[in-house]
C-alpha cells in the first residue's frame, strides 16, 4: 500500500495517539476512528426524526389519499 505523509501538530499527535493500543500504527488508528465516524453518520441519517410522523398518521393519510375499493 502506498504510504504518505500528513503534517500534524504534536498537540494533535498526543492526541489521537490516545486512541491508539500497544503497537497499533497512526494509519490503523485514523482507519478506526473513521469508521467509527461514517458508521455514526449513517445512524444520525437513518435515525433523524426530522420530518417524521407516526405510522398511525401516515397510514390515516394513505387511507385519505388511496381509499380502498369496495
């Protein structure tokens, strides 16, 4: 795998060392720590209730919108 190189503060080093474990490198650390955000990210987006209404609600409006044939 290619390897580069990103230029950080000590401070910001220190730091995200802390999530590190015994041995593991920078690059698996950042790896974690991404995944961790994009899988947070995507719960945020599925369990936003934003614009939500109950399925009671929703359904009482389909009924409204599409009446079932008799």
């Amino acid at each position: 795998m290619e390897m580069t190189t990103i230029a950080v503060t000590k401070e910001l080093k220190n730091k995200i060392s802390e999530f590190g474990n015994k041995g593991e490198t920078f690059s698996n650390i950042l790896l974690r720590l991404y995944n961790n955000a994009a899988e947070r990210q995507l719960q945020d987006l599925l369990y936003n209730e934003e614009g939500f209404i109950p399925i009671e609600q929703a359904m009482a409006e389909a009924e409204k919108r599409w009446p079932k044939s008799k």
